[in-house]
C-alpha cells in the first residue's frame, strides 16, 4: 500500500520553515518511496519535493479557521486529489525523533494520538482522549466524518468544541498509539511551573519517536534567545537540542 504523509499549513502562524523542516526530518526517518503532501493556502517557499494542494474548502465558518484544527475535518474525504493508500497525518510543530515504519505497520484502521490523563505524568491514569496532532488512516476509509460534520458544521463545531472530539466520535473506531511513541514537550520535557527560571528543559527519552509542541511554546520559540511560554511555565531560550534538529533539517 502506497505510503502519504500529510500535514497542513493555512494562515501565517506557521511559516514554510515548519512544512520544509518536517518533510526533511520525515525523509531522514522513514526508509522506502512515500509521498510527501501539504495542503495549503500558500506555497510560497515550500520545498519543491514536497506535492503541495489547496487546504480543501467545504463551508468552514471564517473563525473556524482561527479555532483549533477544524480544515483537518478535509482530509476525510471520500477522494482527496486522488491519493490513495495509508496516510500519516503529521501537526507542523512536531519533532521527528526516530524511525516512522512503524506509524505505517500499526494495524488498527484509525490511531490517533491519547492527549488525555495518561499524557499527563502527574495526572495519573485516565480515559484516553484522541487527538489529531499525529493521526493514521486509510485515505478515503472514513468519509463518514466529513460528511457528518458537514450535515451541521455549525452545530458539531459548538457541540465538540475541537475537531478532534468531532473526529474521534465519527470514525469507525479509534485507536491510541503506544503511550511513549509520541510525548508532549509541555507534559513530558518541560520543568515544573516556576522553576524553568533555573532548570533547563530535558531531553525526549530514547523511547519517543515524536515530540509534540502544542500550543505555547512552539519549535522556532526554542531556537531563539530570550524567554519563552507563558507565566508560570516559562523557560529561556535557545534549547540546543532543538536549536541543531531546526538547522539539521533545513530550518533557518
């Protein structure tokens, strides 16, 4: 089965950098042919071994575009641009850390990423909740969630409040990757409220495969001089480790 790994980049918070630096730690990390496909609003700058499409349009409120991941709700089409075969959908503020064959050789129809309690160390262990930062699916497999979603956008978009609530309740069935194969840089690397004054942010452990910036603080934040995040959990910058795999791949 044919091998795509998606991402998507619409608006200006994230620039061709984040889509450039990703497609070259995912070549660096994934042996054999794949296909290498953003969906995006603007092109401009974007490797040109990367097949760049436009961010599928179907409706979406205008502020549904600034809330969350909602366009994400595309992909599930029933034929997007005629891609074909098992697709890896891959947020552009994540950090590739080591071999991706087994994202592909997982054999669950739907995995999604467990965001929940148990991506919490603290929080103790708890009900998974799946989400869409690092998602795999058989492309044109579940096109139920995009046309249920598309039946009420308004009303689903209020009732879920995330896509990835909306995503995770219209699929067939959801599965979680194992708990360490992707990590949250926030739950997992970050120090405790307050002491990222003084305590350097530690590195992914040998078990992650990718690290997950979600929100603040994002990749180019950790390259940069000054502080960084949000009171009480801010940090100083620039984080070495992440400073040499922005440069490693291509970033400026």
């Amino acid at each position: 089965m044919d091998r795509v790994v998606l991402c998507m980049k619409w608006g200006t918070l994230y620039g061709p950098d984040y889509v450039n630096v990703l497609f070259n730690a995912v070549r660096a990390h994934l042996p054999g042919p794949f296909r290498f496909v953003c969906l995006t609003d603007d092109a401009t700058g974007i490797d040109p071994g990367v097949d760049c499409f436009p961010v599928p349009e179907f409706g979406l409120r205008p502020d549904l575009w600034q809330i969350g991941g909602w366009p994400k709700i595309g992909v599930f089409q029933r034929d997007l641009y005629g891609l074909r075969g098992r697709a890896l959908f891959i947020d552009l503020d994540m950090m590739i850390l080591s071999d991706l064959t087994p994202f592909f050789d997982h054999p669950a129809p739907f995995i999604a990423t467990d965001m929940g309690a148990n991506w919490k160390p603290r929080a103790g262990k708890g009900p998974e909740e799946p989400g869409t930062c690092l998602f795999a699916f058989t492309l044109g497999a579940e096109p139920q969630i995009y046309e249920r979603f598309n039946e009420d956008r308004n009303g689903h978009a209020h009732r879920f409040g995330l896509e990835q609530n909306c995503v995770a309740a219209f699929a067939h069935s959801v599965t979680c990757w194992p708990a360490d194969w992707v990590i949250s840089f926030k739950r997992h690397l970050r120090p405790p409220a307050l002491l990222g004054t003084v305590l350097p942010v530690r590195r992914p452990p040998a078990s992650a495969k990718v690290l997950a910036f979600h929100g603040r603080p994002r990749p180019l934040d950790l390259i940069r001089k000054g502080w960084w995040g949000e009171l009480p959990n801010i940090g100083r910058g620039p984080v070495g480790w992440m400073r040499d795999y922005w440069l490693r791949y291509g970033g400026r």
